[in-house]
C-alpha cells in the first residue's frame, strides 16, 4: 500500500457546494511544479475544472515556483490539464453543463503521482449554509456534553 499524504485542502469548498460525487484525477504538471506540490505549496482557493476541447482543465490553481527551479517565466495559475478515464471525463462532462453544478478540486494528494480529488458539486444557497452551521454546532455541544 503507498503512502498518500493530503498536501493540499479547498475548505471553503465543501462549505459553499453540496458535494455528490467525487473523482480522482491525475494532474499534467512539469518536473518543479511536482516538487513544489510535494511540498505543500499549492493554493486551490477560487480553483475549478472547465472542458477545453473535450478535456478537463483545471483553472486558477497557484502553484508556487519551486526554489531551486532555474525556470524565468513562470505563471503560477497556468491552466492544467486534469488525467481522467472516459467514462469519468463524459460523466463530468454531461454534468457541468447541467445548471447549477460546478466541478470543483477538493485536494490533493501527493504519492507517487500528484493527484488532485475533484467534486461534482451543487452550489448551495445562503439558508443552507446557515443550517449546516446550525447542525455543526449543535453535535459540537452535544460531543462537549453541553445542554442543547
């Protein structure tokens, strides 16, 4: 069994869409790029999956130049193409261009490979985030032993 460690988290995404699906996707990236993940320094805040010409792309990512890379021109939120089988690339496809849902990277997870989890997602309105909220905190004082 290989060691996968979560390198990187995009929180706020769980917050602001229900999640109904979950993909593990490989991610094209170049020799510093790779190292520069393994060390934690991406940044998938305000970061989604679009299709340019019948394949996922990941948009809006930020990964940091590697310190040692001799590289001079480098765009940290390059667009990067996302590694999926066909039938997880037609499925996400069919269901990004349905209204309302958004593909979104949840995190990554650095192996041998670097691969980024994606979620097919349904953004949520204001009413909803208050009641998550509202059920987070109640099962905090009832693990705590709080009255409800």
């Amino acid at each position: 069994m290989p060691i996968v460690k979560v390198v990187a988290q995009n929180r706020r995404a769980r917050y602001d869409y229900e999640i109904l699906d979950t993909f593990e996707a490989g991610v094209m990236l170049t020799g510093p790029e790779a190292k520069s993940c393994r060390k934690g320094h991406i940044n998938l805040a305000g970061s989604f999956v679009s299709f340019l010409g019948g394949k996922a792309v990941l948009k809006g990512a930020g990964i940091s130049k590697y310190a040692y890379s001799s590289e001079l021109l480098y765009d940290e939120h390059r667009d990067r193409q996302l590694l999926l089988k066909k039938t997880e690339l037609a499925k996400l496809q069919r269901a990004a261009e349905e209204k309302g849902m958004t593909i979104v990277p949840l995190e990554v997870h650095a192996g041998k490979f670097i691969k980024i989890v994606v979620g097919l997602g349904r953004g949520k309105k204001k009413t909803d985030k208050r009641q998550a909220i509202k059920e987070r905190e109640t099962g905090r004082r009832l693990r705590e032993g709080r009255d409800v």
